[in-house]
C-alpha cells in the first residue's frame, strides 16, 4: 500500500471514532423526561429536558419520564366475607415525582405496585360482605389508593387515581342476583300499582266529598235565595197590606167625619132651624155652612116637581 492509502485509512478511523465519540457524548432529554447522570457508575447529578453533552466511557443518562402513567392490574380472585369468590381488576394512575428516588429505591416500580394493589385489594374486599363490595367501589378507590400513595411515596411516585373496572361474582351468584332484582322490580311494580290505585281511589273520594259539598252548598244557596224570596214577597205582601189599611183607615175616617156632620144636620133639624138648599145637593156641602139661624127649605127640582104631580094625579 502507498503512504497515500495509509493516511486517508488512518483518517477515515479518526474520522469514524469522532463519530461515535460525538454520538456517546451528545445526549437529548425530552420535555416530558428527567435526565440522571452517573459518573463511573454513581449518581452525580440530574439534568432538564434539552441536548445534554457526557464524558464518554465515564458518564450514562438515564431518562425518567415524568408523565402520569397507568398500569393495569390484572384480575383476581378474592374471598368476601362472607366467603363469596369475586373477580376484581383495576386500573391505577401514577405519576414520577422525584426521579432520582424512582430510579435507585425501586428496581421495577410496576411490578411492585401490581402486586402491592393485589395485596391490598384482597385485605380491603375480604373484611366486606358481597352486597358491601358491590355498592362501595368509591370506598374501596380511595381506601386502596391511600395505602398505595403512602407505600410508594418513599419511590419518588404518587398514585394520582385507582378506579375498579369490575368486581364480578360467580355465575351462579349473578343468576341468584338477576332473579332477586327481577322478583324485586316486580314487587315494586305491583307495589306501585297498588299505590297508584290507592291514589286512585282516594282521588275519586275527594271528588265525591267535593261533589256532596258542593251540592250541599247549592241547596244551601237555594233554600237561601228561596227564603229571600219569600222574604220580599212577604215584606211585598205587607206594603200592600198596609197601604189598603191605611187605605181603609182614610175611608173609615171620611166616613166618621160624615157622621159627624150628620149628626150636626140632626141637631140642627131638632132646633127647628130652616136650612134651604138643593134637593140633590150633597150633605157635605151642608155641613160647610156655619150660620147657625139660616132656614134651609128644600128647593123642588124639576124632577121633584114630576114627582109631585104624578102623586097628585
């Protein structure tokens, strides 16, 4: 080989090893990671989201991510309290809060909360009957998530949400279960029924009492009209009545006063006092004379004197 090719292969190493060396040095941190540093194995420091540049062969990253993350954890089988096998998952969310601590205290943190969750979940539902389990996931969400919280805040995470997906009793239980709900929707309905017939049927007696009363009220308000009508009838009645006595009364008076005259007109015919007037002349026009010495003599009329001559012939 010529001295040439020797020179550009040695380059082309060199160039090569500044390659790698650059690509060993030259790290990136992502916006949702923290970086740790270790030098010659050990922790030296922990670096932000950005390009980072290393020792090579002296320094590692390692990324942490710092994002809320889920895990599932798988079914299981738990005994109830009152020794009823049921099926239960869950889902947990977690979130890295010291990244240092989730690296060095915890060799694989999702499986250590996996079966931590199994673990605790199988104290929580074995101390509640089967009816309690079902009705209390809220209870038995925040009961697990704080003994995790707690448990696994020496590594750096925190349980941010459990949620159970399922709690699934036997299928026998559940055939037990849908007839029982079955039979109690039934009961129920004829319950509502009654209560709507009952309803019913005290609905149609208050229209009747209302009905009667209202009826009441109308013979009331007859018989009172019909007993102002006999009223004004009555005090009708009366007027009249007391307008033909008073009537009567003025008659009766007139003719006492005519009487009275009368008896004057004796009187003064009993004195031999001679009073002349006319033979058809009324005797109230008598009593308006006042003298007492007047002779009054009949005056023939025409018809008188007919009268006379028909008894003399």
């Amino acid at each position: 080989m010529s001295v040439l090719e020797i020179i550009l292969i040695v380059l082309a190493i060199i160039a090569v090893t500044i390659v790698i060396l650059a690509s060993m040095a030259l790290k990136k941190v992502n916006q949702y990671e923290k970086g740790l540093v270790e030098r010659f194995n050990a922790y030296e420091k922990t670096v932000e989201p950005g390009l980072r540049i290393l020792t090579p062969f002296v320094e590692k990253l390692y990324r942490v991510n710092m994002r809320e993350q889920i895990i599932d954890v798988p079914p299981q089988a738990i005994i109830t309290e009152d020794n009823v096998v049921v099926t239960i998952d869950a889902v947990i969310y977690y979130q890295v809060i010291d990244a240092k601590r989730a690296l060095y205290e915890i060799e694989d943190f999702e499986l250590a909360i996996v079966k931590l969750a199994q673990t605790t979940l199988r104290n929580i539902v074995g101390e509640m009957s089967l009816d309690v389990a079902l009705t209390s996931r809220e209870k038995i969400n925040v009961d697990l998530r704080n003994v995790l919280d707690q448990a696994t805040d020496k590594w750096g995470t925190k349980v941010t949400r459990i949620e159970l997906q399922r709690i699934d009793p036997p299928q026998d239980i559940q055939t037990a279960m849908h007839k029982q709900k079955t039979a109690e929707q039934e009961r129920r309905q004829l319950r509502l029924l009654a209560t709507g017939r009952k309803e019913a049927a005290e609905q149609e007696k208050q229209a009747a009492i209302l009905k009667a009363q209202g009826e009441k009220q109308s013979s009331i308000l007859n018989a009172e009209g019909q007993a102002r009508s006999v009223e004004l009838i009555a005090e009708a009645q009366a007027k009249a009545i007391k307008l033909v006595s008073e009537a009567a009364n003025q008659h009766f008076k007139d003719n006492a006063q005519l009487n009275k005259k009368l008896d004057i007109i004796r009187d003064t015919f009993a004195q031999q006092t001679k009073i002349i007037v006319p033979s058809n002349s009324d005797v109230l026009n008598v009593l308006g004379l006042e003298a007492t010495n007047t002779t009054v003599m009949p005056i023939k009329t025409k018809q008188n004197q007919t009268n006379n001559n028909n008894e003399q012939s």
